[in-house]
C-alpha cells in the first residue's frame, strides 16, 4: 500500500511538472509573443539608425552631382559627333 501511494505521489508530482513544462514551452512559441518579440527588436533597430545618423556629418552629394560641380562628368569630351 505504501509503495503505491509512493508511485501516485511520484506520478502526480512528475504530471504537475511536466505539465507546467510542457505550457510554457509552448506559450515561447505563440504569435504574442513573437509579436512582442519583433516589435522589441524593430525599436532597437530604429533607436540604432537614429543614433547613427545623429553622428554622420551632413549628407554628402551623390558621386554624379560631386562631378557636375567639379565638371567632371565621366565620358568623352563633349564635341562634334564623328
């Protein structure tokens, strides 16, 4: 009699666990928390690029419009067709 209570309270304590186990295993998978997740994640992505920017010196002109300023526009020379 004893050792069949000791196996009941062994498998119910072993059940309990398990299934606390078991639900919040399967809770780290649900779209909430995916959800919650990602949106952590695009914020650092977004507080990053902002402190990027912050530290870049203004925006350099594009290679095309740098040459036109130069006037160095790459190419032959302008002229007469042949």
């Amino acid at each position: 009699m004893i050792g069949r209570l000791f196996w009941l309270a062994l498998g119910a304590v072993l059940g309990v666990a398990g299934y606390r186990r078991l639900a919040a295993f399967a809770r780290s998978f649900s779209p909430v928390t995916r959800a919650q997740a990602l949106g952590r994640f695009t914020a650092d992505v977004r507080e990053g690029m902002e402190m990027y920017m912050e530290r870049q010196p203004g925006d350099p002109p594009s290679t095309l419009e740098g040459q036109r300023r130069h006037g160095e526009l790459p190419g032959p020379p302008a002229g007469p067709a042949h």
